[in-house]
C-alpha cells in the first residue's frame, strides 16, 4: 500500500514539474518562432506589412506561429506524460 502512494506522490511531481517547464518552454516558444520567422523572410517587414491591412501576411504569419506553439505543446505534452507513465509503474 505504501508503494501505492509514493508511485502517486511522483507522478504528481512529475506533472506539477512537467507542467512548470511546459509553461516555460511555450512562453520561450511565443517569444522565439515569431523572430525565427521573421529571419526566413529577410526582404519582408511582417509587422509592417501586417500594419498595413494585409492580410495575407497576417494569416500566413499566425497561422505559422500557430501551428508551431501546438506542436511544442503537443511535444511536452507527450513528455509529461511519459513521466507520470514512468512514476506509475
């Protein structure tokens, strides 16, 4: 029984830590993609151009970005998981 709630005890470690670094690493995401993004695409000026009502650029610009955030929270999403995996068993 005892083992029962220690197995708990780190699994619930391991997702409070999970989710902290998760938190951390998706607001380092937001910051970082946005500024890759912008150095694929040297000749042109997104804010600018976003500025100027075009739309285009702005829906390929979020959508990119968009794209990018789900894809590292679905990374750490799975990593999280594979802890409290790991704590359980």
């Amino acid at each position: 029984m005892n083992e029962v709630f220690v197995s708990l005890g780190w699994a619930m470690l391991f997702s409070i830590v999970g989710g902290v670094v998760g938190i951390v690493l998706i607001m380092a995401a937001t910051l970082v993609i946005p500024r890759f993004l912008e150095k694929l695409t040297p000749n042109m000026d997104e804010d600018r151009e976003i500025a100027r009502g075009n739309r285009a650029v702005a829906e390929y610009f979020g959508r990119i970005v968009a794209a990018s955030i789900i894809g590292v929270s679905i990374v750490i999403a799975a990593a999280v998981l594979g802890g409290i995996i790991v704590a359980l068993y």
